[in-house]
C-alpha cells in the first residue's frame, strides 16, 4: 500500500472581537450560569449587579483537530452472471460459446474492474480527543498558517494557549481506519491512502468566572463565531506557559507504521519531504 502524507500544520482562527465585546456579552448571561435557583431568585428578586463578581477572565486560544483522507483502491474481480432468458430457450450462443440454460437462465463469466474512493473527514476536542463534528463550522472563518514563535509571543501578550492533550497520531490512525474497508478481489492494481489534512486549529474563546451567594460559573463567548454559552472552563493553569509543537511532528507518519505495519515507510518519509518542499 502506498501512502501519501500531508504536512502537518497549526493554524490560528481569526478573532472578530475584543474582549471589552466579549465581556459585555457574557455579563448579560451571568444568572443564567447560576442555573435554576438564581433564574428563580431573579423572578423573585432580581439580584443587583454588585451581587455578582467577576472574579477570573481570560482569553484562550482552544485547540482541536481536522484530519482527512482518501482510499483508493483498483482491482479486479472473477464474477458470474446469470441472465434471464424466455421460458422455451434451452440454449444460448455468445461470445462464440454455447451456454446450457438453468432454470430459465444461463451463465456467463467476466472480470469485474472496480474502483472504490472513500473519503474520510473527522473533527476533534484536541484537549478530550472526543470527535467534535461541530468543530467543521469553523473551517468557513479565516486562518492563517502560524508556528510555535506566533503561539509563544501569543502566550507571552496574555492570552493562554491550551496545549493538545490527544495524540496526534493516534486521531489520524482512527480516521485512516475508518476509510479502509474490506473488499473481495482477484487482483489489486491499485491501493493508496492519501492524507490530505492534519491540522491543529486554534480558535480564540473568552471565560470569564462570576462569583454569586459563595458559588462560582463560567460563561463562554466564541471569539470566531460571536456565540455566548453558559457552563465551560477556565484554563488559567496553562497561563504564561511555554508552548511546545513537537506533538505534530511526523503525526501521520506514526500512525500510518501503526495501522499498516512495513507500508512503505521510507516512501512515506520521501513523499512529504518532497510535498513540504514544493509548499515552501
């Protein structure tokens, strides 16, 4: 089996708002993080601003992974046909050979040629490794390619970046996977597996933690989408950290000498080097 690897690459999902947005956004949904028993207080008594504390914000840059692929196979296969044929026939002449009709039917051999293409594409939580197909969305907002220098000087103005917690390689061996399926053949002419994604995105996402009667609540707000939601996390542990990309590097790879023992793995290697090359 032949295999043809992407480059692995980081990119940085544009930021359409502020967090002076961000915040005003979420400040309005702060009763509803407290759940039912503030929604009930607020009917009863509608808790004042200075009721509630802000007590942690931050702004993050949310990791997942985009992975894609194709399979390609050719080959061939020995089938028998059985046509139909009128009730008196007792006997057909085709291809210069006599057929003995069966049941109101005679048989004739051929070789089948197919041709199968399956595309996979999945999405996942680069923190969990939980398939998170909403995650496609974003890949209709703008990025640009970035490096682990951008994330540094990201992390050092502020903002935490989330470290991927989900092996790379280990996401792109479930996606190949998937795209192989078993076929009856006589005779492969063909057999490649072609990735063409393995993309870390960073997304911006604005928390800000409220504090109510001694309870704590995050509310989030998508900095790609503009979108507000109650519940989520903070992430202030990774704050100020350093930021290391060595988890992508030769991610596909890895999970191609995993998934298919001895497949040409020197090939492999030849192949990207020559892709990354032509990209540069």
């Amino acid at each position: 089996m032949d295999v043809e690897l992407a480059q692995e690459r980081m990119l940085l999902l544009a930021d359409r708002f502020n967090m002076d947005h961000a915040e005003g956004r979420a400040w309005i949904k702060r009763t509803d993080a407290f759940g039912t028993m503030a929604k009930i207080g607020s009917f009863l008594s509608r808790p004042k601003d200075e009721d509630f504390e802000t007590v942690y914000r931050e702004r993050r840059l949310q990791p997942f992974y985009h992975v894609a692929c194709t399979a390609t196979m050719t080959y061939e296969r020995a089938k028998d046909y059985r046509v139909p044929v009128d009730p008196n026939v007792v006997q057909v002449e085709a291809d210069g050979k006599t057929h003995p009709v069966d049941t109101g039917a005679f048989t004739i051999s051929g070789v089948e040629r197919c041709h199968d293409e399956i595309h996979r594409a999945a999405y996942y939580d680069a923190i969990s490794g939980a398939a998170d197909a909403g995650a496609a969305l974003y890949l209709g907002h703008n990025a640009t390619l970035i490096d682990a220098d951008i994330l540094a000087k990201t992390a050092a103005d502020g903002a935490v970046v989330v470290p991927p917690q989900a092996k790379a390689s280990m996401l792109v061996r479930d996606v190949l996977a998937s795209s192989i399926e078993r076929i009856t053949a006589d005779r492969v002419l063909e057999e490649k597996l072609s990735i063409h994604h393995i993309d870390l995105y960073y997304r911006p996402v604005y928390a800000f933690r409220y504090r109510w009667q001694g309870k704590e609540a995050v509310v989030e707000f998508d900095g790609v989408t503009g979108e507000t939601k109650v519940g989520g996390n903070t992430f202030e542990q990774f704050l100020g950290r350093a930021v290391d990309a060595e988890f992508l590097i030769n991610a596909g790879v890895e999970a191609a000498g995993i998934l298919i023992p001895g497949a040409r793995l020197a090939e492999i290697v030849i192949s990207k080097s020559i892709k990354a090359a032509k990209a540069k």
